[in-house]
C-alpha cells in the first residue's frame, strides 16, 4: 500500500515558466513532509520542507504547499531553470519526526528545456 | 566535506551469491537508514539503526536480506541468496537530529542475473 504517492511520472516545462510537482498522502498521522531532488548517479539531497501546523513554506525559487484537508502537498518552481531537471521525491514522516523514519513517493521526473 | 560513502557502487552477480553493501556514514551522525529504489516503488525504507541498535526493519525480506553495524562507522546490507527481483539501486542515508538532515550516499547498483 503506497502510503505516498506522485502520480506524475515526468513534467516537462519551458525555462523561466513556473513547475509544479504534486504528491498526495493517505496517512492522517504524516506531520511533517519534505522534497528530495536527485540527479542521476547521486543520492537524493534535501530540498524544502513543511510541518503540518503550516500550509506554504517558501525558500528562494521553491514553495511548498499543504493542504491537510486533501492530504495533498505541491512544490512550485519559479523561474524553472535547466539545472532544475532531475527527479523529485515527496516525503512524509509522523510523529513530528523523532523516529526519524521517512516514506518516500515514486518520484516525478523534471525536465526543463531551455 | 562531510558525505556519506558507499561500496561498491555497482555490483553484478548471479543469482544465488551473496551481495554485501556497506556504506559508511557521516561521522557524528547517529541514525543509518537503508533505502532501496525500484521504478515501481520509488524509494523503499528497507531498515534504519539509532546509535547502532536496529530500530526497524520492517521493509526488509527477512529471509534473504540482513543489516547490521559493527560499528559507528560502518553499515552493512546483506542479500544472501541474491535474485533478479533485487536488482535495484541501494541507497543508504545517515542523520543526525532533525528530518532535514538526513543525507544519503551515492548508492550501489546491484545487477542479479
């Protein structure tokens, strides 16, 4: 049972337009969630993340959004940049993170052409 | 530069032997998490130690897979007897406190023929 899930295989943006990567949850415990980019060859880095008492958590470019009622959380890009094409994965964790456990989604495959 | 190591990075094997995957983590970090990537799954929490001790390892196929940390400076994963559905990329991930800093390494692409 995928407790978090990317529907989203692959996006494909234009350079300087706006990308907007989607995950929905079904645990109602998740608290806490983050975004992990992975280039190929490489281990996923931390991105953003967002705590469940919040709904948008900015940093730079990136913007996470939460919407607990949908269990539903998005990042935004803006402006897309070519270097930004790598895979994205969405993570969730309960219990505001002591265990330190994560689960990850499938992942969405970001390409940005210039 | 503090990172975490893996070896090896790519392994092919037959299947029936044993693979070995060990990674060292970050120095100072306390938690060592071991995640397996599939096309289909994304990434899969296999097991995760705190301060060595195995805290969960539900994600992992008991029968065939093991994980251990001789010590702080090293983790093992274990696949023995190894088949075609292991073939994956491992990722193992050290921490510290807080989600955020949970880095991982670079992976080890395993090949079971």
């Amino acid at each position: 049972d995928q407790q978090v899930k990317q529907n989203s295989p692959s996006l494909s943006v234009q350079e300087g337009r706006i990308s907007i990567l989607n995950c929905d949850y079904t645990n109602s415990m998740f608290d806490y969630f983050l975004w992990y980019k992975k280039y190929p060859a490489e281990g996923p880095t931390f991105l953003i993340s967002i705590s469940s008492i919040k709904d948008k958590n900015e940093d730079g470019r990136f913007t996470v959004f939460l919407n607990k009622s949908a269990k539903h959380l998005s990042l935004h890009i803006v402006p897309s940049q070519p270097g930004d094409s790598a895979v994205y994965f969405c993570a969730a964790s309960a219990g505001s993170g002591n265990t330190g456990k994560l689960i990850f989604g499938q992942g969405t495959t970001l390409q940005v052409k210039p | 530069d503090a990172r975490v190591t893996q070896t090896p990075r790519h392994k092919v094997t037959e299947m029936g032997q044993e693979v070995t995957m060990r990674c060292q983590p970050i120095l100072g970090h306390n938690t060592v998490f071991w995640y397996r990537q599939t096309m289909m799954q994304g990434l899969e929490l296999l097991a995760y130690f705190r301060n060595r001790a195995p805290l969960d390892d539900s994600g992992m196929p008991k029968d065939r897979f093991s994980a251990e940390m001789p010590d702080a400076t090293l983790a093992t994963l274990k696949i023995q007897p190894s088949e075609p559905r292991d073939s994956a990329v491992y990722f193992c991930a050290s921490g510290g406190y807080g989600l955020e800093t949970q880095y991982f390494g670079p992976g080890t692409r395993l090949l079971v023929l």
